[in-house]
C-alpha cells in the first residue's frame, strides 16, 4: 500500500508521538526514519554490561504538562516514573542544593555573600516585571545582571544559560532562565481580555509567591527501566494503522499547486493527505521546492548547539554519586551529570555505577579535544573517579533541534505548504528535551483538528 492518510516524516519522538495521536483517532498513518532504530534522542543501548541513554535526561511537567495529556490520551502503557531528586552544584568542597527560592539563593555560600544579594534583587525585579505583563524575552541575562558581580558568579550565571540553551547568558534571554528554574510557569498564559482584575492579581502573587515557595524539581521524574522505557511504551501502545519503516530516507516531500501530495525516499513514493515533518526544520528547504524565500530565510536563523556525553562506568558505587536526581560543575568547564544507575537496577552491573556528564560543544576544536577535555574536567572535579572507571562511552548529539536564544527562530507547526505541518524541539519554546516535544505535538494535533482533519 503505497497510500496513506498521514505520511510522518522521522521516527524521533516528536514524529512517534505524533504519529500515536492521529493513528487513535483512526487515521492510516506512516512513519518514515531514516535510521535502523526509531526514537531518535529518547533512546537506550548497552555498552559493555551499562545501559546508556542517549544523554541525561530529567523529565519534566508530569504533572500538569504536555506528557501528562498524551500518556492519559493516547498510551495503552504507562511507564513507571521515579522521583527526580535533587538538583546539586559540585565545587570542591562537595555537593550543594542548588537554590530554588530566594531564600535558599541568599543562603546559597557558593557564590560571595555581596553578588548573592545583588543576584536576588535581580531576579526578583526580573519576576516582578514578568508577573506585570512585561515581555523578558528579548533581555539578554549578561545585560540583566549586575556588571560587577565577581567572575565566579559570572561564571555559575552562564552554565546555568549553557544547560538551558546551550549558549551564553549573552544569548540567553531572562526570561528563558525563569521558566527552566520554574519561577515562571510556560503552561500559564494570562488572558487579559477575558479573565478579571481580581483574577488578574491572583495570577501575579502567585508568580510573585514563588520567589518564596519555589521547587525546581516538582513534577520531574527519572522512567524506571532507562529512557528506552518511555520510547517502548509509545511504539507498545501504535494502533495497527501505524506502520513504522526504519531505513528509508526521505529525499522529497511532494507538492503541487502549494498543497503537499506526498514523500519520495530512495526507493519508491508514497501519496497521502497530510505530511507531518519532524526532522530538523532548518533542513526542510532541501525537501520542498514550494517553500517562500522569507520562510526559507526565517529556517536560517535557527539556533542550533551540539552536545557531547561522556557515559562514565565504575567499577564500585562511589560516595560523590551517593544521590538522586544531577549536578552541576560551572568552573571553567561547566557540566551536567547524572548517575543513572541510582534510579534502578540494571543500568549497571551489580555493585558498579553509571555516570553520564554531558557538556557544550566548542564546534570550534575537534571532537578529540573536546573528549580530553571533558575527562579533564571530569577528573578536576571528582578527583579520586580516574581509580574506578572501566567503561567510557562518548556521544555527540543536538539535544534540541532549536536552542532557545534571543535572536534565533522558532518555527511554527504550520507551513506555507498546505497540509505541511512540522512537529519537534524546533516548534516550540517551552520547556525542554521529551516535554517540550510534546508541547509540540499538542499544537500539531490542534491544528489539525481546527483545520478538519481530526474530530
């Protein structure tokens, strides 16, 4: 059958999810990957006896957010989720609770006691001004800070922006920082027009309130069994109308008179109704001739950054890891890890301790600079790691198909080619990683519903 009623093109998650969604509501649907293996960043593999994912991963929103919709609509299976635990900075003196509220923050002896009060009036003025209306989103956190604050606290500001963005705080709008240490609520759009005054002010003290009553980590979660076991749930729960083929590339999305027709991969052509496009939208161009030159020139401007995971085995359970949830490593190198294998068995042998530290990219050096240079680190900050390591494993990735940056473009999940939408971390703002995937995908299916695709 070379017909379809919904051609997905990529089996990442963003396109599997996708593809569930409108399957259930009883639409013939393909997905097209163009690798061996579906799930694209939300993956597992083994290497030597440890299980890796595809980089560290936290899962947001779980209570109220995107996934929570989808796992309740659309997955016959429901993975188990595990509590996230706790975020941490390392310094060499050891671990510390990363502050959430102010008063942790004033609290927080990382940073010198002058810059930590000067940090605080920032981010409270910051909040206050987004609680009244007023739009952070193009204020860049380097201009928003203090200009004196001391270089260690230069540089805590800026890898908080690299795990956000994975760019600098010159990047990095403000109010990117607040949403991802949950001080502002993406889910919360406040309708001036229709909601009142008395709920208007509600609104505003609750943002407000949470300088106070902040948790970074409420509604995150770790999934029992390994990142695999969100991807397995999903391909579990495809309705038989969903057909999965691995190894195809798609070359062309079809149109004509400005309406998509269909896909050509490099071995046969497939026509449907609608094509939803999950693969990196900044390569759409060189799929479809019908696209306008503004729109092709909006592509361009999407910001993109590279990851490198260095996946850590040890030989013995290590007391520096004795925690759940990650930590953070911001002096000259900044990281992002987590041992995953203190979630739940079978990601590491017994005894043994899986650690995954991932950082930024320099796409200026080669990839085997940025290697050493990250066990470096790794060493610099755990010194006594190097004795018990057995297993290293390297992964080079984009964590999000658009980094969330001051200049850089968004694209939206409608095209000028009709009954072309896309779907993926390229579309949406919010969030990050699995969560805000599935923001997209909620806007996908709206869309389609509004436009009389879906009922």
């Amino acid at each position: 059958m070379n017909r379809y009623d919904v051609i997905v093109v990529g089996g990442g998650i963003s396109g599997l999810m996708t593809a569930l969604a409108i399957g259930k509501h009883g639409k013939q649907v393909l997905v097209l990957e163009e690798r061996s293996l579906p799930g694209g960043n939300c993956n597992s593999y083994m290497v030597d006896s440890f299980q890796v994912d595809t980089g560290p991963h936290a899962i947001t929103g779980l209570t109220h957010g995107p996934l929570r919709q989808i796992i309740n609509e659309y997955l016959d299976y429901t993975p188990v989720f595990l509590t996230y635990g706790t975020y941490f900075v390392r310094t060499s003196k050891g671990l510390t609770n990363i502050p959430s509220n102010i008063a942790e923050f004033v609290g927080f002896d990382v940073l010198p006691r002058r810059d930590r009060i000067m940090v605080s009036q920032a981010i409270t003025k910051a909040l206050t001004l987004t609680s009244f209306g007023v739009d952070t989103s193009a204020q860049s956190v380097h201009d928003f800070l203090p200009g004196n604050l001391s270089t260690q606290s230069i540089e805590f500001a800026d890898a908080i922006c690299h795990l956000l963005t994975g760019r600098s705080m010159r990047e990095t709008s403000v109010h990117r920082v607040l949403a991802g240490s949950n001080f502002v609520d993406d889910e919360v759009k406040e309708d001036t027009n229709h909601s009142t005054l008395t709920e208007q002010l509600t609104s505003r003290i609750t943002r407000l309130s949470r300088l106070a009553t902040n948790r970074v980590s409420k509604s995150q979660a770790y999934v029992r069994g390994g990142l695999k076991s969100f991807l397995n749930a999903v391909i579990y729960s495809m309705p038989k109308n969903v057909e999965i083929r691995t190894n195809q590339r798609v070359n062309k999305i079809l149109t004509s008179d400005g309406i998509v027709v269909g896909v050509e991969t490099d071995d046969e052509s497939f026509t449907c109704d609608v094509v939803v496009y999950s693969g990196f939208a900044k390569q759409l161009p060189c799929m479809v001739n019908e696209l306008p030159e503004q729109y092709i020139s909006n592509l361009g401007r999407i910001a993109q950054s590279k990851s490198l995971t260095a996946w850590i085995g040890l030989s013995h359970e290590m007391p520096e890891f004795n925690y759940i949830g990650s930590e953070m490593w911001f002096q000259k190198h900044a990281y992002w890890a987590m041992p995953i294998s203190n979630y739940t068995d079978g990601l590491a042998p017994k005894g043994k301790q899986l650690v995954g530290f991932t950082f930024v990219v320099d796409e200026t050096k080669t990839i085997e600079s940025e290697k050493r240079k990250a066990m470096d680190t790794i060493v610099e900050a755990v010194p006594r790691i190097e004795q018990f390591i057995e297993m290293e494993h390297y992964q080079i990735a984009t964590p999000e198909k658009a980094s969330v940056t001051i200049n850089g473009y968004i694209a939206e999940n409608r095209t000028p080619v009709k009954n072309l939408y896309l779907v993926g971390t390229d579309t949406d703002r919010r969030s990050m990683g699995i969560t805000r995937a599935g923001y997209s995908v909620l806007n996908v299916l709206k869309l389609l519903k509004n436009d009389g695709y879906l009922k």
